[in-house]
C-alpha cells in the first residue's frame, strides 16, 4: 500500500491562521501559524527499524580511487597504489575526479563509536565499483592485479573487517554481486561460482547478509562495468539465475531490485543525454522475482560531472520536491509490477559524483530530514545514505572523522522518531514542513520535525501540550558547524556523543528561528496509534 497524504480522506483538523508581528521591523510580514493536534494525528503505516541507514562503498573496504574531496588536504597517493586500483574507476570519467584511498579501517574506535549511535541500522557496502570486485578468497594478501574481467579486488580479511563493523556497531550487512566480465561464461551468462564463495565466507566468519542487489545500477550498466550491449532482457536472464542462487544458498537474504538510478527526475548535467535502461523494461522483463523494490535517487550530479546545483537553490521547494516526483515515478511501477512489496531506497545523498561542496554544510541537512520525512509518509520503508565517511557527501569527514551537519540530523532522527509514521495534517508551503511519527519511547508520544526553510523569517507552531525541544541551527547556512538549542554540538576525542539535551517548552505557540530544523517531543500527546 502506498501512503500518499495528498489521497487520504481522513486528516487531522489544523488550525491555520494569520497574524501580524508587532516588529516594527517586520510589521508588514505576514506570517502563517499551524496548531497541531497530535492526539488524533492517524497513522499513516511504519518504517523498518533501520529505517536511517548508511553505504560503505566497496572501493572504500579494498582501496581505490573513489572521488576526490573538493577540499581534501589528505595526500594524493598516501601509498602507492596497484595497477588493479588505478583502473578500478567509473568508466567514461576523467581520472582526474578521483583521489586514492587505502581501505577503510573499519577497526578504528571512533568511527565504531560514532556509527553506534546510529544504530541499528543496515550498511550497505556496494556501489558501481562493486560490479568489477574480484573476491580473493584465500587468506593471503591482496593480488597486485585483478583478474581478467576485473578491476578490483577484495579479500577475505577486508570482508571480515566488514562483518566485524556491522556486528559491532549493530548493523545489518546490505551489498550487491559482481557482474563484470569475469563472471561470465563463455555464452555471457552470470554465472555464481564468485557469489558462492562471498556468501559462503560471510557464513564462515559469524556475518550474513540481510539483504541484496543483484547488481549496482542496472540503468546505467554500461557505466558499471556491465558487457556491452546489456540490456533489459540480458538483466533479466541474469537476474533470475541469480534468484535462484539466492534462494538456494541464503534464503534468508531479501532479494531488492531492480535498484535503478536516473529516472523520474534525470541525473543527465545540462545539454547531455544518458542512455539508460529503463527501469520498467527490466521489471518487465524479471516479472516480479524481487522480495522488494529498490531503487536509487540523487537530485543532480554534483560539479565534477558537470552539475550546476548550488546552495542558494537548496531551501527551494523545487529543489527538495525532487524526492517526491523520483519516488512518485518509481512508486507507481512498483505498484503496477510489484503491488504490495515494499520499497528501499539503497543509495541517495544530495547528489550522484561524491556530492557538492555544501553537502557537507548546514544547508544540506534541510534536504535530508525533509527527505527522510516526506519518504516515511509515502511508504519507503529504508533509507541509505551515501556515504558514512567518503568525499563531500559523508556523514563524517574522511580525514577527521568529525560528524557533519547531517550526521547530527541523522541522529536526531534516530534519537527522537519512531517507527510508526503519522499525518500531522499540516500541507507543505513555501516555508514550513512538518513530519510526525510516533516518538522513540512510544507510550502514546509524538514527535515531531519541523523545517523553516524560509531563511528571513521566523514561523509559528501551536503545540496544545508541553514539548522537549531541539533546535539545529548554524552560524550560516554553508557551515559545518551546527548547533542545538544554541550550543555547538561536537563528538568527544572516542566518538562518543553523550545525551543531548533539550529545552523544555510549555503548550502555546513555539517560534521556529529562520534557516532551522527543530524536533519536538510530545510525551504527553496521548495518541492511541503510538501507545
């Protein structure tokens, strides 16, 4: 069932009222007051309780060339890298985008502790270069170069640094499969002898994975190393071959697809056209062998691909309505094809190609609470964020691993919404959103996030009960420092994070500072969906 506010008939009753401000100043301001009533807010349906979640590329876990930060000061080539990482980037794309990186060390302590508090969540570790991702399945040191039909490689101990992250920080293992050239027989059929040895290793270490892509980004399979020529009935005959690998050998394993890219809002920078396959020619062709629908979203692809998005369009209704109309194209084929499965979104950020300078700044967090916001109210039952700690659009710094403005959103989120998704009853407008969910701690609570994305003035929350408050503000809207009720938020030396503090508010009206994401929870609200 798709939960769309615009086609429910029952809806909570909102009082909307106009007042002028007694500022001298602004005393020609008009400003819109919303009074909520959370008692009889309905439900609308619920998110998996990983619901916030995060990526890992698979270049990060084998070292590679992934994209280059717009303001890295880490050297170039802190080792030198194998003729198999040099060659293991996106096809098409100047080399010149791209920065080496060893792998990841998911061991390090402050990066567990900082993923910790984001948990439970699933950490998907896929992405394009996963397609090309030879898995050396013995114990011995990486191969200097990948195999023919490859680019990368991956070992034994790589991956067990994985399944030891997820265990450690309360993660499930979400990934995709190779499908280059080297997994292919000699009539070009994927074929599952490298599948079996990954899946049997995970096993064999304590990990499994809870849920699966085929392969990454099958609408732009040419770009991920797929054979040339793929196409939508070439997926398809893949595709089921590897199902029944899968429901074989890790029946447990959600199968998600298709996990296409690029449609409904088109990720092509200005004046270029993309070729693709298109999502509904591959779901037509597998017919509905998916355990659930996925798919991925970006709004734009970022400078480095010839995007021009900038952050003075980012508080936009056109620009954070692009989630919409991507998940409303992709909703309605699910609904056609795959009626009643649910729909992941495994892969988004603010946009494809390591992100904009400002996805890393404040004013990227509108973007992303309004996204994970507006997706619970239309069914999306996960969201991933691309990346946990990789170029411009990761939640922590690369280099620092100090958490960005939307890592702070993220675990506010987490902190304070439940798993159950209500109508606020208050219809989007040029400057305030509201999302409510039943609060974290249940017992009849809700909580709610509210977004000025006005950025001159202020605007009015009628609350009819008291309300813990935590208000995310910025110095500018293109800082990475963020604050919470005025005081700046920072992870200690471990990672560790602490409580965080709210403000207690009495009922009445709440003023929402411009430029501001505030979460309010209800504990008192009384709302029978969420006892």
């Amino acid at each position: 069932m798709r939960f769309n506010m615009r086609m429910r008939k029952t809806r909570t009753i909102v009082s909307i009222s106009i007042f002028i401000t007694g500022s001298l100043a602004l005393s020609a301001q008009q400003k819109t007051v919303i009074t909520v009533t959370p008692s009889t807010m309905p439900k609308l349906g619920t998110v998996d309780p990983r619901f916030v979640s995060y990526n890992v590329e698979m270049v990060e876990v084998t070292g590679g060339r992934f994209w280059k930060p717009y303001k890295s000061t880490a050297n170039e080539t802190p080792s030198k890298p194998s003729a198999s990482t040099e060659t293991n980037q996106q096809v098409g794309v100047s080399s010149d985008l791209y920065q080496f990186r060893p792998p990841i060390n998911l061991a390090n302590p402050r990066l567990r502790k900082l993923a910790q508090a984001l948990g439970p969540s699933y950490v998907r570790v896929s992405g394009t270069w996963q397609n090309s991702t030879y898995f050396q399945n013995d114990g011995n040191s990486a191969l200097t170069e990948a195999p023919t039909g490859f680019k990368g490689v991956l070992t034994r101990a790589e991956w067990k640094g994985v399944v030891d992250f997820a265990h450690s920080v309360d993660d499930d293992i979400v990934t995709s499969f190779a499908i280059s050239l080297g997994t292919r027989d000699a009539t070009g059929v994927w074929t599952p002898a490298q599948a079996h040895a990954f899946v049997e290793y995970t096993k064999s270490v304590g990990g499994s994975i809870a849920a699966t892509e085929f392969m990454n980004e099958p609408t732009f399979a040419g770009l991920g190393g797929a054979p040339a020529g793929y196409d939508a009935d070439a997926f398809a005959r893949d595709a089921k071959v590897f199902g029944a690998f899968l429901r074989r050998e890790s029946p447990q394993t959600i199968f998600l697809g298709p996990g296409g890219v690029g449609e409904g809002v088109s990720l092509a920078p200005p004046g270029v056209t993309m070729k693709l396959i298109g999502t509904e020619d591959a779901i037509k062709a597998t017919g509905p062998i998916f355990d659930a629908f996925s798919y991925h979203f970006y709004g734009t692809v970022s400078r480095r691909c010839m995007g021009n998005m900038s952050a003075g369009q980012a508080l936009t209704p056109e620009w954070l309505d692009r989630t919409d109309i991507a998940e409303e194209f992709y909703g309605q084929l699910r609904d056609k094809y795959m009626p009643g499965k649910p729909m992941w979104l495994t892969e988004t950020a603010e946009a494809a190609c390591g992100g904009d300078p400002f996805a890393s700044e404040f004013v990227d967090t509108f973007r992303y609470l309004n996204q994970l916001g507006t997706l619970a109210q239309r069914g999306v039952k996960v969201v991933m964020h691309n990346t946990l700690a990789s170029s411009d659009y990761g939640l922590l710094n690369e280099e620092t691993l100090e958490p960005r403005p939307d890592y702070w959103a993220a675990l506010l989120w987490k902190r304070t919404m439940g798993d159950v998704v209500l109508d606020p009853g208050v219809p989007k407008n040029q400057r305030l959103r509201v999302y409510a969910h039943c609060s974290k701690e249940g017992k009849g609570g809700v909580a709610l996030v509210a977004l000025n994305i006005d950025t001159e003035h202020e605007q009015m929350l009628g609350l009819p009960v008291p309300a813990q408050e935590l208000t995310l503000s910025a110095p500018d809207l293109t800082s990475a420092t963020v604050m919470l009720n005025g005081i700046k938020l920072r992870a200690e030396s471990d990672g560790s994070i602490g409580s965080l503090k709210a403000d207690e508010v009495k009922s009445g009206f709440i003023r929402l500072a411009p430029s501001s994401a505030t979460f309010l929870v209800l504990r008192s609200a009384q709302n029978n969906s969420c006892m």
